[in-house]
C-alpha cells in the first residue's frame, strides 16, 4: 500500500525502534496523525532535547544532562564502594530499588566474543582508573547473569584482584514468589550455589 511520502517516512522512523514491525510503526504514524499540533511539537522537542542535552557522565558513564551526574556529585553517596552494571537502564533499576547507597560505574555492554565486542570496547579502562582511587575498597559485579555477562564479571575480577579491591558478584538464583518447578537448570544451579545458612 503507498502511502503519501510524509507518512512513509514517519513509517520508516517508527520502524527504525527496537521491537517496532510495520503494523505497529503504521498504527503509531496515523495516531500521530490524528494528535493535536502542540502534543506534536511537544513530542518532537522531547526527542530532539533527549539527543541534544543529554550526555554520558565523564565519572560513572551514566546518562545525565549535567557533568558529573547527580549520582557522581551526591557527596552522601559511599564511595568505598562501586557497583559495576553493564546499562544506564541498570542504574535506574538499582536506585529504584533504594537500598544501595554507593557509586556506579556503567560498561556500556559486555564482553562478546562472538559478536566481536571485547574488553576495549567497554567502558573498563575508565573503572579501573577509578580504581587507583584510595577510598574504593570493593566492587560489585552487577552485570547480567548470562554468558556475556558472566565473562565481563570474571574478565573485571581478574583486573582488580592484582590492586587488592574486593569484587564481588550480585547473588542469583530463585525469585521471592517463585516456584521451584517453573525454574531452569542454571537458576537451580545458581540458587544452589549460593545458599545462605539459616
């Protein structure tokens, strides 16, 4: 079906986002079609301002639109103690969580050599400059429980062991609420892995 360029071209963007097939980008053009002028601006210098005034953080690598980020410039913050996440959208979940009360320092991906990322084209060189930083006294290894994941948090732990900063890894295993026959195999092993003595 042709569709005037306009259209098309919104498509094509909508497109462009993660998780957005063809039927989808058509449904969000023509509702942005059909939205009021100003909620169209509005939307459009949302986008816009998102690229042009947001920045990674020259300290963590978190997304903030002043440098250093509110995290980095909070002088209540314990900065013994850095938790290492592989995403901004990592940082968010953890503050959401309100309980952990120290620094971050975001990768920006991880270690995967099948898809020809390795240790350079993460943010690791910056961590471990933090990490010469007398005040730092552990690490904790945040990334995902997955192969990629669980190499980046290996890989990291073998560069910090030499400088004498304690690393150590988030726990993994069952959810609270979970049921022990819906769980996979390296769920069980983890959680076995990791009892706690009651």
């Amino acid at each position: 079906m042709h569709y005037p360029e306009p259209i098309s071209k919104l498509i094509d963007s909508f497109m462009k986002l993660p998780g957005i097939g063809p039927k989808t980008a058509q449904r969000l053009a023509f509702y942005v079609l059909n939205m009021k002028e100003d909620d169209v601006v509005n939307f459009s210098r949302s986008l816009m301002e998102v690229k042009r005034d947001l920045q990674f953080c020259s300290v963590c690598g978190h997304i903030t639109d002043i440098d250093p980020c509110y995290i980095c410039s909070d002088k209540n913050r314990d900065r013994s103690v850095i938790c290492v996440v592989q995403d901004t959208k990592d940082v968010i979940a953890m503050e959401k969580m309100r309980e952990y009360k120290g620094l971050y320092h975001v990768l920006h991906g991880a270690i995967s050599p099948m898809d020809g990322i390795g240790p350079e084209d993460i943010n690791v060189a910056s961590l471990i400059e933090r990490l010469k930083d007398d005040e730092v006294k552990e690490i904790i290894l945040a990334t995902n429980p997955n192969i990629e994941g669980e190499s980046t948090a290996m890989y990291i732990s073998r560069l910090v062991k030499p400088i004498g900063i304690k690393s150590t890894r988030l726990a993994s295993g069952l959810p609270v609420g979970g049921d022990l026959e819906y769980a996979d195999e390296v769920t069980l092993s983890k959680a076995i892995e990791h009892r706690t003595e009651l």
